[in-house]
C-alpha cells in the first residue's frame, strides 16, 4: 500500500490572524515566548551569521510565511498530485455567490527535500546514517494495554523498581531509547518530572505536571520547529582530511583517517555505528542494527543484551562489541554532535574538564555542575531530517568544493521550544563550556558570533595517533559547515483544532 502524509502548522502570526475569524483564539495566551516571538526575531539568540534571517530564503524579509504545509508520499508521482491538488486549492479559488474568489494565500517559499539516493539512503549530505536516536514515548494507542506506543523491545529495561532508595533503571523501547511522557512532545498530557535522582523512570514512574500550550484547543498540538540548514560538504570534508594528516592520525585497521577525525566529530561512524561500541573502524552491521546502535551510555559500561528465548519482539544486541562507557571523554569527545546534543547520562566530571572557561554561561542556561539525568530527559526532541539538493561527489578522503546549495530540512517538534530547540542549541550546542569547560562548540550544528566580529569555532577532540593513542586536540575552524538558511517557529494543531480553525465547528 502506498501513503501520502500531509502535516500543516501556524506561526503565532497566522494564528492571530485567524482571530479575526474565530473570536475568542487566542484570549489565552500562549506561554513559549519563543514561539510567539518567531525564530526570525529570535535567531540571534542562536548565534545565527551575521544577515540572519534578513538573507534567508525562508522566514526573513524575502519570504515571510504564516504556515508550513509538509507533504510527503511514497512515491514521486503521488507526491506531485498531492502537491498539484494543494496547489490549485490555493491558486484556482472557488465560486461563491456567483463569484470566483481567490484563496486568499499565496505561496511564499517551495522546497523539494527527498532521501538521498543510492548508497547515501538514510543518510545526510556529510554522509552519516540520521534519524537513529529518538525518544520512547510512554502512553497507549488504545485501551489495550498491551497496545503500547512504544513497544519495550529491550527485556534488561521494562520498568525496573526502584529499590533501597535508589531510581529504578530506565524502561526503554529499542535499547538506549528512554521512555518520556508523552507531554514533552504533545499538549495536554504529563511532562518528565525533572527532579534530580526522581524515580522518572520506575514501575510507577512519577510524571511531571500537564504540559499545556495557553489555550486549551492546544491540546494534542505540537510546536514545529523548522530550519534550513546548508551544508558545505566539500568543506567539512576538507578540514576531516585536513586534520587526519596534521596529527598524524592513522586508522589501524583501515587506514581511513579522515573518517576516524568524522567519527570523533560525531560521535559515531558513517554507518551509524557509535564510537563507544567501535572505536577503531566503521562496522556497518553494527550501525544499521536499530537493537544495537542506541545501546550505549557515556556514564559506566552498557551489557550486551543476551538472545531472548522465546519474545519475538525483544532485541539480542549479542553481536556487537559491548560498549565500556566514557566518563572521560575519551572514545566519545565531549564536544562530538551526539553528546552535546544528548548528554544521556552524562554528569560534571569532578576534575574541571580541560580547565580553560571560554566564557560566562549563556544567559538563562544552568551551570554544568547541576548536569543530571532526569533533568536532560527534559530537553529531547522528536527530530526528523530530509535532505534537499543534489549529492556531493566529495569524500573525507577526497573533499570536492563544488559551491552547491545542499543540506537539510530539520524538523522537531516539543512542547517547548524555549526549554528543548532553543535551549539545546544555546546551552549546549553553541556553549563552549559544556558539559565541561574548554570542550568547545558543537563541531557539526555549533554557531558562534565571537566579540571580534569572527565566526571562529572551537573545540577540543580526542582522536588516535598512528600508534592508536589516544591524543587530545584543539581544533580551531573559520567555517560553517552549516549554515541556517531559512526557518520558522510552528504550531501543529490536532485535527479537531484544525476543524476548529477552518470553522466546521
Ligand atoms: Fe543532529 N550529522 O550528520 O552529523 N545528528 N545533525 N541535530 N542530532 C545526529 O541519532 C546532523 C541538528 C540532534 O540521541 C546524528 O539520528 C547534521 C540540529 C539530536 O544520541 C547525526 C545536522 C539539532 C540527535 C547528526 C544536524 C540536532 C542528533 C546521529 C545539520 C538540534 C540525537 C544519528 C545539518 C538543535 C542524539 C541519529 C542522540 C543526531 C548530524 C542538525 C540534534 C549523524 C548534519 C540543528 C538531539
């Protein structure tokens, strides 16, 4: 059977807008000021480049847009219809009391995105496999108990009590997949109680309170947030080689070492495979097993999990190398994109880090000593990324600058952009100092606007020398291997809210 998805979101704007026509819209405020602001106004804060969003195809001055309408099938040529069907709905206007009226609408900005094709299916334009980690969801599709949203597929994590005083472990979907309340991603139902040490995750795991939009038609909605991130692959590729040879680092067993410089940078290998189940080399059975490529913790060593002897549905990880954990930063450098981004269990080291403090903490971010587990579990997002433009021709072993407009879609959605969009990129992402000080900025997403006037990024990683040691490094880039190009802060309203708004009830 084939599928076409369509999803439609407003800004702040459009919903006030709309309150012309549905009184009473907005008589209760919505709380995220960030998304009542917009990201144009509030990209600064990001550390957006200097012409941010003025310069942007999407979301500045050259295309303002209310909505984003997100269409997606299985195939091209049910996606063109869908497009076609949308389209005329817009342009062709419909008759009303004799008269031919237009929609009203116009459309700002169009953007194809599509999996990448060939070999670089599933994965991004630098060449990594994306969409691997996401957070479980707690909650029921129906009545059935057994009819869970997130199926518990690792048998070592369901729920374990907490015993003599201690949290339970957490009760995870695939293996390494948390389960959230559902009310960190959709209105209207519990948050995660980010109390330190909580028992969030327990037989009886204590929820935080309701998450709630302002007004109450939010419910079952979801903030979206959009970016348009270009990427200059050539570019990214370059400084990986760049890197290899300066420190002499030499992969022992494949002797790729600009893809051992990306893996450290990432946090795992292009296949997917992470760096703390297999340091030395890419293991492609590793990476596109979804049982075992999230099985990993940075604060103490992850067990294999053993064949299950009769569920069909439980995983077995038993293949793969098991993962040692990396308190120290070791394997997985603390400035690698998936530990800043999700520091897992990740806690301060109590020895200061590399010791250099870059700078105050960001305003409004908490100071690394207060990292905790429950709190993280309090900042995910629910991501999705579409490629657009064409494939590079560029590797990390032969870099091509070729100047073309690529990157990616980047989708999230939450139920609040302050505290999970903004505050990633802010606190962690963008801030050298975390999760401890002189780690450096996020090597892949981070954005810097430096007193200077300079974009120059730094970050410190730990990659092997020709002899597999370990050697720790600060690298220092004038580039932006992404760039925000466009976006905007949504809201993506349930069904019976977009009846709501379209006045059929
Ligand atoms: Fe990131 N990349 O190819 O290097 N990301 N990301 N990201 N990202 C992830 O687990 C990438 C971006 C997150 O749970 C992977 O899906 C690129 C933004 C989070 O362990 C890879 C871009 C933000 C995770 C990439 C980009 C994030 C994550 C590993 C932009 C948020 C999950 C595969 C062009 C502000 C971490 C996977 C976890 C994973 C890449 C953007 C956040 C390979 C190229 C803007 C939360």
């Amino acid at each position: 059977m084939r599928s076409t998805w369509m999803n439609i979101a407003f800004t702040f704007q459009a919903l006030s807008a709309l309150e012309d026509v549905v009184p009473g819209l907005l008589d209760t405020d919505f709380k995220d000021q960030a998304f009542v602001e917009g990201l144009a106004e509030r990209s600064h804060r990001l550390g957006d480049a200097p012409g941010s969003p003025d310069g942007w195809f999407v979301g500045g001055e050259r295309a303002q847009p209310l909505v984003i309408v997100q269409i997606a099938s299985d195939t091209r040529e049910d996606l063109a219809t869908e497009v076609n069907r949308i389209e005329d709905s817009i342009y062709a206007g419909h008759v009303a009391d004799g008269k031919c009226l237009g929609s009203g609408a116009r459309i700002t900005f169009k953007q194809n995105g599509a999996n990448l094709p060939g070999n670089l299916s599933g994965h991004e334009h630098f060449g990594f496999l994306d969409g691997i980690s996401q957070p479980g969801i707690r909650g029921l599709l129906s009545s059935d108990p057994r009819d869970v949203l997130t199926l518990r597929q690792n048998p070592a994590k369901r729920d374990q009590p907490s015993q003599n005083g201690q949290p339970g472990t957490p009760a995870q979907g695939k293996p390494g997949q948390d389960l959230l309340w559902s009310g960190e991603f959709v209105f209207g139902y519990p948050k995660q109680n980010s109390q330190p040490n909580a028992d969030w995750d327990g037989p009886n795991p204590i929820p935080g309170p309701i998450a709630e939009a302002g007004p109450t038609w939010a419910k079952n909605g979801s903030f979206l947030v959009f970016r348009r991130l270009r990427q200059d692959v050539g570019g990214f590729h370059a400084f990986l080689k760049t890197t290899a040879t300066n420190n002499n680092v030499l992969n022992p067993t494949t002797g790729s070492a600009p893809a051992l410089v990306g893996s450290r940078l990432v946090g795992r290998w292009a296949s997917g495979a992470p760096v703390l189940r297999e340091p030395d080399q890419d293991n492609s059975t590793l990476g596109n097993d979804d049982c075992a490529n999230n099985n990993f913790e940075f604060g103490g060593a992850t067990a294999n999990i053993p064949a299950p002897p009769s569920d069909p549905f439980s995983c077995t990880d038993e293949f793969a190398p098991p993962s040692p954990g990396d308190t120290a930063g070791q394997v997985c450098p603390f400035s690698a994109h998936i530990r800043k981004v999700y520091p897992r269990d990740d806690t301060p080291l109590q020895t200061g880090g590399y010791g250099a403090v870059a700078g105050a903490t960001p305003p409004g971010c908490p100071a690394n000593a207060t990292l905790n587990e429950p709190d993280t579990q309090t900042h995910r997002l629910l991501r999705r990324g579409i490629p657009y433009g064409d494939i590079s021709a560029s590797t990390p072993t032969s870099p091509v600058d070729d100047n073309v407009d690529r990157g990616l879609l980047f989708f999230a959605y939450q139920t609040s952009i302050e505290r999970q969009f903004e505050f990633v990129t802010r606190c962690w992402a963008n801030n050298p100092d975390f999760k401890e000080p002189g780690a450096g900025v996020d090597p892949i997403i981070g954005q810097v606007n430096n007193a200077d006037g300079t974009r120059t990024r730094h970050f410190q990683t730990v990659i092997p020398d020709a002899n597999g040691t370990p050697q720790s490094v600060a690298l220092t880039t004038e580039k932006d291997w992404v760039l925000p190009t466009g976006g905007g802060y949504f809201f993506s309203p349930s069904l019976s809210a977009l009846r709501m708004l379209s006045g059929q009830v």
